[in-house]
C-alpha cells in the first residue's frame, strides 16, 4: 500500500472517503466483512480509475459515497457496501459479472446485476421504464438492490450540478415519478423528503431558494417559539420516569410548498413550518402507554384539536411506521404538530425497511411487507402488459400515501389505499374472488361494485363460478393489482376471441396463393394504427376491420400485400418547399441547438408556455413535436417514462410575440366595483390586451378567469404582482 504521505492529493481524497465509509458502519466488522468490503473497495478503485464524473472528480468517489449513504442513512450491512461499491463496475467498466460472481460470490454478483443497467442498445418501448422495473422486480428476492439503488439515486441528485438543464429535468422526473414514492413506501423518509427537495430545486428553482431563504431568516424566531412551547411540557414528561428528547424539526421546503400551493398564501402565513417531535426509550413492552401518556401531557398542556389525531401506534402502516400525531395551539394561537414515538419507532421512521427487518417480528403483527412484496409480485410477473404500463401500475396504486383499513366478514385487516373499492377489495383477497365477483355488501349492505370503501368498512365479496371480468370493470378500481388482473383477462380473452378472426384472415391468404406471414401483418397493423397483432385480430372478429375492406385496400404482390393506389391518383414529383414565412405569433424557438422552424412543432394546450417559461420538446408519436413547461402537469410522466422522445427547447427572445395566459383571482366580494378595478389595473395601468374575463361571486367571496395576450413571463409577473397589490385580492395564479 502507498504510504498516506506519498499519496497524490485525488489519492487522498478517495482514502479518506474510504475511511469515512469504515466509520458509519456502526456494528462490529468480523476479518471475513472487512476483507470483503477492502476487496470490492481495491477492485472499484482499479476499475474505475481512469474515469471522472462530470463535475470533474475522480469517478471512484460516487461508489464510495453510495455506499456511505447505504450505511449511514439506511443502516445496511457489509454485503450490500461491497455490492454498493461495485455496482457501476459491470456496467462502465472491462469489468465482467463472472469475474464478480468468481471473486465474491453468486449473492454479490446478482445484487450488482440488479443494479445494471440495460445494453443501451436493448429495443424497447422506453428503456428508461425497463431499467427501472428491472431494479423494482429485485423487490421479492433481495431488497437491498432496491435500496443501493435509492442511495445511488439520492448521490446523483445531490450531484446534478454538473449535468446539462435537460438531464437535470429528466433526472428530478424519474426521481419525483418513481424513486419519492417507492422512499415513502420503504418507510425511508429522510430519502423521501430529499428526493423531494432536490427535485424541487431543480423544476421550481426560484421557489425553492425563496423558501430556503426565509427558512434561515426566520431560524431564531422560530428556535425560540418551540422554547416557549416545549417549556411547560417537560416538568410533565419528567415525571413519567423514562428516558426522552423533545425536539423541533422544520418541515421540508417541498411540505411548505405545498402548503404555500395548496392553501394559495404566502409564506409568512404558514404556520406549521416545523413539528415537535418526543422521542422516548422504553422498553417494547410499555411503548404504547408510554406514547399514549405523553399524548395526555401534550393535549392537557396544549389544546388539542381531536380531528388531527392520528393515530399509527395501535394501527401502524402497512410500510411499518408507528407514531402518534396530533395537532394542538400552542403559544400566541399558532397551531402546532407533535410526533409522539420511541427510539425503536423513530428508528423504522428514519431507516425504514432495513430497520424494520431489524426489529422484525416484535409487534406481533402479519408482516406488511411481505404482503406488500407479495402484491409487487403478481403485478411484475405479469407478462401482459408493457413495460411503461407496469411501472404507471406499480407508481400509482403501489406507492400510495393515504390508506384506509378495511376488514373481512372474519375480521381480518386489510389495507387499502385512499380511494379503493370494493371490487379492489375482491381482487386483494384473491385474484380469482375478484375474477369472480358479482355483488359485494359493505357493513351487510349491498353496494355496487365501484362503491369507495372507507376507514372500519366490514366488505363480504359474493362470487360466482360463471362470472367475468369486463372492460367496464377497469372504471371500478384502482389498485394495481385489481388493474393488472383485469387488463391481463381481457388481453387474455381478446387473444381467443382473436384466434376466430385470424383463422378467416389466414384463409383468405391462402385463397389468394398468399402464405401468411409476419411482414403482412405488420403492415396492416400500421396502416390501421393498431398496438398489437392481437388487437388486429380482434377487430376482424368483432367486425371493426372487415376481410372485404382490407381487400378493397391492398392487393396480392409477390408475397405480400401492396397498397392499390387510389382512383386518380397520380405519383407527382415532390414539390420544392416554399419559402417559410417565419410565424412570429407563438415565439422563435431553439430546439437542440438548431433553429425550430426546421421541426414541426406546436405549443402544448395543457400548459399553454409563454416565452420565458422553462421548456422543453416532447416528440409525439406522429413525429411532430409538442412544446411543455417543464412545470406542466405532464411533464414528470412524459419525463420519466419516454426520456428518449425528449428535446431540449429554449426560447429565443422575438420581440412582437404574443401568447395567451390563463389566471385564477380570487377575493373579497366587497359590491361593486371588482370588475372595474381589475380591468383597469391590467388594460389601463398595464395596456394588456384581455381576451377573456369571467367572475362569479357569492357569499363574500368572488372568483374570476381572464385569459392575457402578453409578450413573455416577464410581462405575465408585472400583470400577477399588479392584481395582488389590488385591495381585497387575495389570490393571483396562473392556470394550466
């Protein structure tokens, strides 16, 4: 080994990261642990030493910090620091999997094929949804592939700096649409939050940097509030006799912007910008009565509000977190949260999954996880749906925030997302119950199917054999599993149904000395646009496409069929592209690089951008291209699941442009005169242009609509910062 003083000062850097790595791990290390994570630390070392990381530092150091992070944040092992530290080798380096499957092992070498990529030049619909499923399908055998691959998301989001405006958006997109929600159901909310924040600084820099901001201005004021309210609570607490902390932990930037969003104030009227959080360490048997008599203090100390109890101790979450929330006023009538927990509670809270498998088994309680990975499982396995399909699936109805608890006639729990049914209650008993399913009483009354069950709900599924599922089924439920099973038996059915339909078709074929082949199939799937072979041959079945129509369209040739031209058509020279008068009204645009007048292109109507925005160009299908703020409401999926139809678009500043703006206002309904006043302040103060303007007021309260002809963003803030200032405005937002 080099001596640390003849070290080169990159050399230094890596040592002394690799010395960091040893010291997180806070268990003791046997001779075989320390000798597996120095080897799989000297082989990543040797792999990657000719490459660098975009911000320029030696590539080495992003392994070495995800490893830190699986240690330090998520509590792992050894195993999983050596398959940390090796997991980019197989797939940027010479380095093969059998040469890891021969130095350490078949366990360590299938966790880093876990973490490896797919060949770029894998043909799928979207790569980018591949590759994440192929991480998530890791889920039911070992888990800690899925958590190195949250580490190694969190390094690059805390890294992006380095990359280009497009590959920040694309990342923070896949992070926000799968890695938030998949943190949150692993119980890691400290990676939840900062996935959150990161992606935040990224899509909303300016609104993440004011927030930021005001958080640190208001640092002291706010340390000496929670003083004042902890103050009297801690006589109380100290005489319960056990051991506890009582801190105040500030809300994510992400949490107050939402709040800032959700309830359209600003942020000096955010009140609840932290939470109390009482930490107690007891022993397993006296957790509940120690949180519960804490809870007594605080609402006995503080005025409770009842209605914002929650209550997680008796009924933890199905991703095992337990704690008791409530709200109370504290000092000065500022309503404030309180987290009632134990160390072992508040450990599962901050390491989630890997902290549970710790504790497992202590509280008696069915394993949610592995109903959970069970669940996971039928959704990843089922070879009928595409990738993009599965991972929409999987997102939506797996990672769930809001659950309800519902029970079986024998009383059996059964958790549910927000929003479930009952025929998603069927299908979670059993696929074949929901298969089956043809009524369903809730509390011993007969509901209909897609009736939404809430929190106690008692749900008896009644069956029969004869029953199948429908299309309409597919408007009843929302789960994945429920979706995935229904999709998979029509699939299933239409795959028969088509059999008929492909039999006429064949024979027709042959009649016409034709054999049937792929090429010929393929051709009117296109010409038809139609998803699959499938879908073509159920639509001659069920009469969509008739044999008699098709052959009106195409002729015999060869061994295959041609297009017959139309009646007068005549094949015609291509005409010379006329000169291009530049269409000034929506905006000159740069996209790539290049000027966009050489692309089709048009502005999205789900966003409506105007110079200035953030952009980019998302390619349609018919291969024209659409125009989105990144901040649009499709942009995280259109980011995350077709990455590869992604271009980069900037605005290039064209004096005389005008494009349209939708705003929300809302205020005080103080008679007449709210009309005049705002369309005074935005045509005679500010000589805009307004196309439409619509108002409705009741009870106090009005809400109006007008839509803007401004020139950019700029011009569309001075309007926004103009009508706030206006008495008895409220509200001023922009409207997608």
């Amino acid at each position: 080994m080099t001596a640390i003083s003849n070290m080169s000062p990159e050399d230094k850097m890596v040592h002394n990261a690799y010395r960091k790595l040893l010291r997180t791990i806070k268990t003791p290390l046997e001779d075989a642990d320390r000798k597996l994570i120095r080897d799989a630390y000297e082989l990543a070392v040797e792999a990657h030493r000719p490459q660098r990381r975009k911000s320029g530092e030696p590539y080495i150091l992003h392994p070495l910090a995800v490893a830190t992070i699986c240690t330090e944040e998520i509590g792992l092992g050894p195993t999983a620091v050596a398959a940390a530290l090796l997991h980019d080798v197989v797939e940027d380096t010479p380095v093969k999997l059998e040469d890891i499957r021969a130095k350490f092992g078949a366990q360590i070498a299938k966790m880093v094929d876990g973490l490896t990529k797919l060949d770029s030049a894998y043909n799928a619909e979207s790569q980018q949804a591949e590759n994440v499923l192929k991480v998530l399908s890791t889920l039911v055998e070992d888990v800690r592939v899925v958590l190195i691959k949250m580490a190694d998301r969190l390094h690059n989001m805390r890294t992006l700096g380095a990359m280009t405006r497009q590959k920040q958006l694309k990342i923070a997109a896949e992070t926000s649409y799968v890695y938030a929600p998949l943190a949150h159901r692993l119980g890691l909310y400290g990676l939840k939050t900062e996935f959150l924040d990161l992606c935040m600084k990224v899509t909303e820099p300016e609104a993440y940097h004011d927030i930021a901001r005001n958080l640190a201005d208001t640092k002291r004021d706010r340390n000496r509030y929670i003083n004042e309210f902890i103050k009297p609570l801690t006589p109380h607490l100290d005489a319960i006799g056990v051991p506890y902390q009582v801190y105040g932990r500030p809300k994510s930037i992400y949490s107050i912007w939402n709040k800032i969003q959700s309830k359209r104030v600003p942020f000096e009227e955010i009140y609840d910008l932290f939470a109390v959080r009482i930490v107690m360490d007891v022993p397993l048997d006296r957790e509940r009565l120690s949180c519960w008599q804490a809870y007594s203090i605080v609402t006995n100390v503080h005025k409770p509000l009842p209605e914002r109890l929650k209550d997680w101790v008796t009924m933890p979450k199905s991703n095992g977190y337990e704690s008791l929330h409530t709200t109370v006023i504290g000092p000065q009538g500022k309503f404030v949260e309180v987290q009632i927990r134990t160390n072992r509670m508040d450990e599962i809270a901050e390491r989630g999954f890997a902290a549970h498998w710790k504790y497992k088994g202590v509280n008696n309680q069915k394993d949610v996880f592995e109903q959970w990975l069970d669940s996971v499982r039928e959704i990843l396995e089922d070879p009928g749906e595409n990738a993009v399909e599965v991972l929409e699936t999987f997102k939506d109805n797996n990672l769930f925030n809001e659950e309800i608890f519902v029970y079986t006639p024998k009383g059996e729990l059964r958790i549910l997302p927000k929003g479930a049914t009952a025929l998603d209650f069927a299908f979670s008993i059993h696929s074949d119950v929901g298969y089956h399913c043809t009524a369903v009483k809730v509390n011993n009354k007969l509901v209909p199917m897609g009736c939404v069950l809430k929190n106690g709900d008692q749900v008896k599924v009644i069956t029969n054999k004869n029953q199948k599922p429908s299309e309409d089924w597919l408007k009843f439920v929302v789960t994945g599993k429920a979706k995935s099973k229904i999709r998979s038996a029509m699939k299933e059915e239409r795959r028969k149904l088509g059999e008929y339909g492909r039999e006429a078709f064949e024979r027709k074929l042959r009649n016409l000395k034709l054999e049937p082949n792929e090429e010929i199939v393929e051709k009117l799937v296109r010409y038809f646009d139609l998803d699959s072979h499938v879908d073509f041959y159920y639509s001659i079945y069920m009469g969509a496409i008739t044999i008699e129509r098709i052959f009106k369209l195409f002729m015999p040739e060869g061994n295959t069929l041609v297009e017959i031209p139309k009646v007068g058509e005549e094949v015609r020279p291509p005409e010379p592209p006329p000169s291009k008068k530049r269409d000034l009204s929506k905006g000159r645009l740069m996209i790539n690089g290049e000027d966009a007048e050489r692309y089709s292109y048009s502005l999205a109507t789900c966003c409506n951008p105007v110079q200035g925005d953030d952009i980019f160009a998302y390619v349609t299908s018919n291969a024209t291209l659409k125009i989105h703020r990144t901040t649009c409401p499709n942009a995280t999926n259109l980011m995350a699941n077709y990455g590869y139809r992604i271009m980069k678009a900037e605005w290039v500043h064209t004096p005389g442009t005008t494009f349209v703006a939708d705003l929300k206002i809302t205020g005080i309904d103080d008679g007449p005169g709210v009309i005049e006043r705002l369309s005074h302040a935005i045509s005679s103060n500010l000589n805009i242009n307004i196309r439409t303007f619509s108002i409705a007021g009741d009870q106090g309260y009005f809400e109006g609509r007008v839509s803007l002809v401004v020139q950019n963003t700029d011009q569309l803030s001075i309007a926004i910062r103009s009508l706030l200032k206006l008495p008895n405005v409220s509200t001023v937002e922009r409207v997608v």
